[in-house]
C-alpha cells in the first residue's frame, strides 16, 4: 500500500477517492467529504511521522 503511494501518488490519490466517494455515497455533500478526507490527511500526517 505505501509502496504504490510513493510510486505514483496522484493517480493513488484519485483511485481512493472515487473509491470512497462509491463506498459512501457522498459524491453531493461537501461537508461529508471535508470530514472524510480531513480525517485521511490527518492518518496521513501521523503515518509519515512514524516512518
């Protein structure tokens, strides 16, 4: 998982997005999506502090 992130990060970026935004449902509502992907860059910080 972190190996296909580090090797091409945008096309990672865009896949999990469409992929959670099908998997939530949430392709209308931009207050869902602030939340959800707030919560993702915070995992995302602290993975890379540990790393």
């Amino acid at each position: 998982m972190y190996q296909s992130f580090k090797d091409t990060p945008i096309k990672y970026i865009l896949n999990l997005y469409e992929k959670a935004n099908t998997f939530f449902g949430i392709q209308g509502s931009y207050t869902a999506q602030l939340l959800l992907y707030g919560m993702l860059f915070l995992v995302l910080i602290t993975f890379s502090l540990f790393y």
